[in-house]
C-alpha cells in the first residue's frame, strides 16, 4: 500500500522558534521504496513484462527500490553495480536478489564513464533490450515525480529544504515553486558543486560518512519527535536546519521533506 499523499506533519521545535515548521513525511510512503525512491521510479517505470536495467553503488537505496517495482509491477530488473562483488551480499544488494534483480559488477572506472556505447552493447547482448534508468532515477521522469511532492503539501508555505545526493529531489521541487517561494537543498555529499539554492556545509566528511555528533542529533531528534531520520541525508539536512535556524525570515512557514 502506497502512502500518498505523504503525511504533512507539524514539527514543534524549540531550536526552530518563531517559525512553523512542518516535515512531509516522504520516508513513510512504502517500506520497499525507501525515501523518495517511489518518486523518482513512478515516471521511469517500463511496461509490464519487459526489462529495466539500472546503476546504483554497493547500498544503493535505487537499485533496491527499482527491483522492488520490479517485483510490484511484473517487470525484469538488472542492477549494474560498481566495483566487485562481495560475498555475502549486504542487506542491500541481497533485498534486490531476492526481489528478483539480476546483478553484474563493473570496475570503478568503468563505471565512472557511465552508460558508454561499448558497456551498454555488452549489456543488451546479455540480457536483450532495456528500458535504461539512470543511477539515482536522476532523469527529467525522476524530477516530474518529485515536483508531485509540492502539489501535495495543502499548507501556505515559504520555504522547503530537502537534502540532496544527485539533485533530482530539490529540482523538481524548486521547479514546481511560485515566484515568493524558495528551494534550499543540503548537500549530503563532499564537494557539491557551488549552486545557490544547496548548502554544502553539512555532509559530515562526505556521502555515507557519519560523526558522532551525527549520531548524537539523530538519537536526540528520536527522543523529542519520535522520527528516526537516515544518517546518509536526512539528518544532515536536519542538523543544517536546526544550526542555522536565523537564516530563515521570523515567521516563516517553512517544510522539511524527510524523504
Ligand atoms: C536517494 C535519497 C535522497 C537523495 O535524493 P536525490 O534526488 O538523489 O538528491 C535523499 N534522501 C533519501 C532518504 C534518499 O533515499
């Protein structure tokens, strides 16, 4: 069962006085779809009976939820993984097994010339013609589900902050914003390249890097709202909002999309 809309639900904080505060709740929307996954999958999704082939890291919540569609909506799946396998499977990887997925490893850098000619001949000789999805579903399909996100919210809003790992969920989103709203994403990756609506200050040494302090906000934010926000983005982005509350206009309506 799909939850959707997301629930919108108001976030009272004392670290975020003087605005109203509301977290879409993006991570409830289905367990096999982590985060914003369903979005970025709903416009990519193939017909019935053929063949995705996608890419996706190691602990790619993509490659899990695209084999979990898969499953859903009676489709073959292939996960292009980048670097070696390693046996066992993780958690991960063994979920996108299990939900049918096909996986094949290609080297780092072969993976970092991405979807070139030669790599995707090899792939249609070995598993015939597919439906290709980016890695991350970063796609023009990818950012229109996300945009639904922002038609769903029923509040008068100003600003919404999301976290960002390929960018598709705070595009489609500031793509669906009237001229007095803004979009501001936190990056959850090193090095973000300069954009005027991403905070990069708050990825903790970088995707999939945690700290203590990290940890720390996290168990405490379970503690006063009873969320459990993923290290990998969420709870950065969480940390930059709350840090840098004063950034914010007082008064203002402001959205958190914990995906
Ligand atoms: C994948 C994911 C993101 C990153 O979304 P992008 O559209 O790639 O920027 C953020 N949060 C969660 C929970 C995710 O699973």
């Amino acid at each position: 069962m799909f939850r959707l809309p997301s629930p919108l639900e108001r976030l009272d904080d004392e670290r975020l006085a003087g605005l109203r505060v509301f977290v879409k709740r993006d991570d409830l929307i289905h367990p096999d779809f982590p985060g914003n996954k369903w979005r970025k999958l709903k416009y990519n999704l193939p017909p019935a009976r053929s063949t995705v082939l996608t890419f996706g890291g190691a602990y790619s919540s993509h490659l899990r939820a695209t084999a979990a569609a898969g499953r859903h909506f009676g489709f073959k799946t292939v996960g292009v993984v980048r670097g070696e396998e390693r046996l066992p499977l993780n958690p991960v990887l063994s979920a996108a097994v299990a939900d049918g997925m096909a996986l094949t490893y290609v080297s780092r850098s072969t993976y970092r010339l991405g979807a070139s000619p030669g790599l995707l001949s090899d792939l249609t000789a070995r598993y015939g013609d597919f439906h290709l999805i980016p890695e991350g579903g970063a796609n023009d399909a990818g950012r229109r589900g996300c945009a639904e996100l922002v038609d769903e919210i029923d509040e008068p809003f100003d600003v919404i902050c999301c976290s960002v790992g390929t960018g598709t969920t705070l595009a489609g989103i500031a793509g669906r914003l009237k001229p007095s709203q803004r979009a501001i994403g936190y990056a959850a990756i090193k090095g973000h390249r300069p954009h005027p609506d991403v905070e990069p200050g708050f990825h903790f040494g970088g995707y999939a890097k945690r700290t203590a302090e990290l940890d720390a906000f996290i168990a405490d934010f379970r503690e006063r709202h009873g969320i459990t926000l993923d290290w990998v983005y969420e709870a950065k982005m969480m940390y930059g909002i709350v840090a840098q509350a004063g950034r914010f206009p007082p008064g203002a309506t402001l959205i958190a999309v914990i995906a």
